[in-house]
C-alpha cells in the first residue's frame, strides 16, 4: 500500500514552467513504477510520463516529449514532473500514480494521489 500527494500546481502564462511533486507514504516507494496522467472535463485520464523504480527508464506522451520531464528520488519518496515551454492544452488535473509494472494505461494503476490543478492561460 502506498499514499500519494501532489503539490505544485498552479496558474502560469504560456511559455513558463512549473515543476509538479508527488510524495509518497508507505512500503517500497523505490520499487514502483511511477506516472504522472492529467486528465480534461469529461474525459479519461491520459498518460503523461511515466519512470521506473531505479529512474533508468522513462516514457513521454508523444505531446509532452521535450518539454516535461520525469524524475525521481527514491531517498525522500518523491516523483516529480518538471514542465516547460507550456501550452494552454496543458491545462488539466495532472494525478500521480504507482504501480509494480510500466504501463500507460490509467486502469493498470492501482494507487493515485488526489490531483492537482494546472492552468495555462494564453
């Protein structure tokens, strides 16, 4: 079982940046997968990035890939998700998620934190 927080959302102009955190609560933090997803109004959570547990390996939505990076550090239990070069599209709730295995799709996640807001204004 493992907690997750998110922090560091926020209101940015186009162009800038914010840097999201997820920390988490509970065993084995540094043996998970973790993903970062957002999600639209009406619409299913999307895959953002995700990292696995030593932080070797990382996959990029095609429509974030070179622009947000995914990073983490398994001595303070945190993900982050560095975002840059923003766009208005990129306003959404961005969750943060664990699981054992890499996977883009949002069902194989068993654990989520609670979201947090990112705004984009043009």
């Amino acid at each position: 079982q493992v907690q997750l927080v998110e922090s560091g959302g926020g209101l940015v102009q186009a162009g800038g940046s914010l840097r999201l955190s997820c920390a988490a609560s509970g065993r084995s933090f540094s043996t998970y997968t973790m993903g970062w997803f957002r999600q639209y109004p009406g619409k299913e959570r999307e895959f953002v990035a995700s990292i696995n547990w030593s932080g070797g390996s990382t996959y990029y939505a095609d429509s974030v890939k070179g622009r947000f990076t995914i990073s983490r550090d398994n001595a303070k239990n945190t993900v982050y998700l560095q975002m840059n070069s923003l766009k208005p599209e990129d306003t959404a709730v961005y969750y943060c998620a664990a699981r054992n295995y890499y996977s883009a799709h949002a069902n194989d996640y068993p654990y989520w934190g609670q979201g947090t807001q990112v705004t984009v204004s043009s």
